[in-house]
C-alpha cells in the first residue's frame, strides 16, 4: 500500500524521499537492545529483591507479593521522576526503563508534575492520563473480550 | 536463581519493546498497548502463570503483567458469578498498580515542580 502511494508523488518527492530514506540515522539497534536488556533486567531485578522481602517479611506468597512490589516500585518512581533521574535513565536505556511497571508510572507521574502550572483539576487531572489512557483503554478492552471468549468456550464445553 | 531468571525474562521482554521501537518504528504508546495486549493472551491461554512461578518479578515487573492481571481478575471473578463478573473483576487484581500510579501522581505534582 505504501508503494502505490509512493508512485503517485510528483518526481521531485520521490527523489526527497529517497534522500531522506539514505540520510535518516541508522539506529544502533544491537547496542539499544543491549541497554534495555540491562537496565530492564535491573529494574526486574530490583523488584524481585522486594518481592522477596514482601514474602518473607510479611506474609505475602507469590501470587500476591507483586501487588505491593508493584506499588513500592512506584513510589520510588515518584521520586526518581522528581528529582529528574528517571529521565536521564530513559533517554540511556529506551525500552529497559518504559517496559517494566516503572516506565507506566513514570509516564502518569511526569505527566502530572508537568501540567500542575495550569491547575489541580484542568492540568494535572486532564493531562495525567494522556500517556498512560491507550494502555488502559486497550489493555481492559482486549483483556474484556479475551475473558469473554474464555469463559463462553469453558461454558460450552462444560455442558 | 530466581534473581538470575527474574533478571533474563524481565530484561528480554524489555528487548522485545526495544525491538519494537526500533525495528518496527513504533511509538511508545503503541509499544506498551501492544505488550499489555500480548499479557492479556497469554494468561488467557494459561501461559503467563508458569512464567510468573519460573521468573517472579522477572514476570511482573514489565508491562505485560497488567495484562495478564487484567484478564486473571475477569476470569476469576467470571468463575464465582458467570458472564458478569467479567465486567465486575476486570480491575480486580490491578488496581493496586493504576491506583499507586494515580495516587502517587497527585503527591508527585503537589511536591515537585516542573523543570525548564
């Protein structure tokens, strides 16, 4: 689809978009790849160190120790956040800081901070979702139909 | 060993949305939307909770879990009450995650100020 579309524009931006195409930066995907394996498995790493803590210090058993792992990793977000670490982490690790739970957070909470100057309600009560919306949305409309289905096929095998 | 899995499955799923931005030029939002929804299909094939037993936070630390906690919360729910409680159990297991989010949102732009 993207060809035809292509055959249709004058010469001229052909040949534009042909130079665009040779001069774009060539991403060091390896090296990005290697970084967010890194600082991914370090932040997984980090919350396993509290999952574990959670367990033996208060009772949790592994199935409900990642709601609190979840929530203690975000309040250290918030303070990463901040104190403007976490964007510097970013900009290093791509995906190995959006990826874990942290990222989700970092994205509301920075949001937040940023629009507080136009007010409680309009700016951080409006703005705080606009990154984070689309995963919610989507996330609870998939995960609707997927355990729809589910249950309709264990229904109809059960009868 | 379970710190070293939890470091290996949590770090190659960070990869795998690594890929996804530069490989596939996605954008970060359509990256995570994309891990969440690949969470939700795995735990409705009953995948993800061996992956959570093999790797811990390795498993629910990364976005996919939200997920994968979305669609655990409706099925249990749905197994108590029928059809309906795949609307009542949906925020179930993950509101710990969007309410800390949320909550901690708010603290966050009453104490910091915005930069530049």
């Amino acid at each position: 689809m993207a060809d035809q579309k292509k055959k249709q524009l004058p010469p001229e931006a052909q040949q534009y978009q042909a130079l665009q195409a040779k001069r774009e930066t060539k991403r060091p995907v390896i090296k990005n790849c290697i970084k967010a394996f890194l600082i991914g498995g370090f932040i997984c790493l980090i919350g396993q160190l509290i999952t574990t803590f959670y367990i033996y210090f208060f009772n949790f058993t592994e199935q409900t120790a990642g709601n609190p792992t979840v929530a203690t990793l975000i309040i250290v977000t918030m303070f990463l956040t901040g104190f403007g670490i976490y964007d510097h982490l970013g900009q290093f690790a791509g995906a190995g800081t959006a990826v874990p739970v942290t990222g989700f957070a970092n994205a509301v909470i920075s949001s937040a901070i940023e629009h507080r100057t136009e007010g409680f309600i309009l700016g951080v009560g409006t703005n705080m979702l606009k990154l984070a919306g689309p995963v919610i949305v989507y996330g609870v409309f998939a995960s609707f139909i997927i355990a729809l289905l589910k249950t309709l096929f264990t229904k109809l095998i059960g009868t | 060993m379970i710190f070293f899995w939890a470091f290996v499955v949590g770090g190659l799923i960070c990869v795998l949305g690594q890929i996804m931005f530069d490989v596939f030029k996605l954008t970060p939002a359509h990256t995570l939307t994309t891990l969440v929804i690949i969470g939700a299909l795995l735990d409705g094939f009953g995948l993800y909770e061996p992956l959570i037993h093999f790797a811990g936070a390795g498993a629910t630390v990364p976005i996919t879990s939200f997920g994968n906690s979305l669609v655990h919360g409706a099925m249990a729910e749905a197994e108590k009450h029928g059809i309906i409680g795949v609307i009542t159990g949906i925020f179930e297991v993950t509101s710990a995650g969007i309410s800390a989010a949320i909550i901690f949102g708010v603290i966050g732009a009453i104490i910091f100020k915005p930069k530049g």
